[in-house]
C-alpha cells in the first residue's frame, strides 16, 4: 500500500499537537484526518475508515478510551491500528488503553520525527497483517493473531500483549534468526524508552512459559524460534 492510500486520524485536544504532527505525518505524504475531541473521532473513523488512529486519552466531551471502544466496536474497523498518546508515567492510561482495544501506546512529549518513525513502524503491521496467517500451527504449539490466543499440548496459555507479539514474530518463521534491531522495531516500534534487555527478559518469560528449547540466541545477534 502507497503512502498516499494511507488514510491516518489524529485526535487531540491542543490545536498546537494536531497542527505540528498533522503537518510532519502530511509532509510523509499520508492522508491526515483531525479530530479535536473523542466523540468527533468516532464520527469521523466510521466515515473515512482510517488505516491508523492516534488518540489522545484525556480530552473533553468523550474521553480517548471511550472512544477506542466504541470505534472497536464498528465491524470496518476491526482492523485499524490505534495507538494513544499518554503524557509519560501515566501508568493507568496504557493498561485502560490496551483494555479498551488499543493496539500500542506513544509516550509524551515526542520528538515530531520521532513519532513519525514510530507510526511508520505500526503502518508495517499492515503488510504483515496481510500476508500472516492468522492461525500458526508448530508442532504442539498454535498461536491465533485474531484472538490473542496460545495453546500449546492443548493447554491455552495467557501471554502478555507483548510476549504474544515476540512469540508470534519469531514463529512466523522457524529458524530465521531475527535480529535486535528488528524485534524491538517490529514488536516495540522504536519506542526510545525501551532497551536491549527488555528482550531478553521477555525471551526468559516465554521459555519459562512455552519451553527453553524454542529459542535459541544468536550471540551478538539476537534470537530464532526452534521447531
């Protein structure tokens, strides 16, 4: 998908954010719908059917979560990316939004071109999301996109959004060795606080959870999953 199909709604309430990233994320050559108000987004995604929103949690008349549930609740958009915009620290914000549906968080004050690389990075999800399946049976291991779900010897297990997200890139292809770079890219998208042991403390829990074997680290590279 081109740039210019890319149809992105941003919503906030501080004309100063919806004028300077509206203006970075146009200059990137996506189409830039705003909305000043959470009631006013959920107008506007029902209408123009936006490939990607970025929502402001607090704001006035309906809140960010509010309206991130009720956009999950429209049938066309179940699957648009939505990020929030939570003011750093604000802990409570990130679980409520993950509750509600979001699909990732940005943390502020950003930097514009930093943003711009992160909504880069969740636009790829759009590729992927089109040519993954969305169930990926591995030997006793099944891991379906669609509902967040793991089953591994017919036992369900519960993973965190982001042990999900690691587990199903590095099974997306057995035995490709995936670099640092690219898991905190593709599973973090860059987000500039996160660091390199936030990977390997997250392959700890999933060997611990679906078993040492299925991953091998690569030294001084990074990680594959072993059929």
């Amino acid at each position: 998908m081109k740039k210019k199909d890319i149809k992105i709604l941003l919503v906030d309430d501080e004309p100063d954010i919806l004028e300077i990233v509206g203006y970075n994320l146009s200059s990137e050559g996506y189409q830039v719908t705003t909305a000043e108000n959470g009631m006013e987004a959920v107008k506007i995604a029902k209408k123009e059917k936006p490939h990607l929103i970025i929502l402001d949690v607090m704001m006035p008349e309906m809140d960010g979560i509010e309206a991130c549930e009720q956009i999950r609740k429209l049938p066309d958009l179940q699957d648009t990316i939505i990020t929030f915009l939570t003011a750093r620290g604000e802990d409570y914000s990130q679980v409520a939004g993950f509750d509600a549906g979001a699909d990732d968080y940005i943390t502020k004050p950003i930097k514009p071109k930093v943003l711009v690389s992160k909504v880069k990075a969740l636009l790829r999800r759009l590729k992927e999301d089109e040519s993954q399946d969305s169930v990926v049976k591995i030997g006793n291991l099944t891991i379906n996109r669609d509902e967040y779900k793991i089953v591994l010897k017919n036992e369900e297990i519960i993973l965190p959004r982001k042990e999900f997200e690691l587990l199903s890139l590095l099974a997306s292809k057995p035995g490709k060795v995936f670099k640092r770079e690219e898991i905190l890219d593709k599973v973090w998208g860059n987000e500039v606080v996160v660091g390199g042991r936030t990977i390997d403390v997250h392959i700890r829990k999933l060997r611990e959870k679906i078993g040492d074997k299925s991953f091998k680290t690569v030294k001084g590279v990074g990680y594959k999953f072993v059929d």
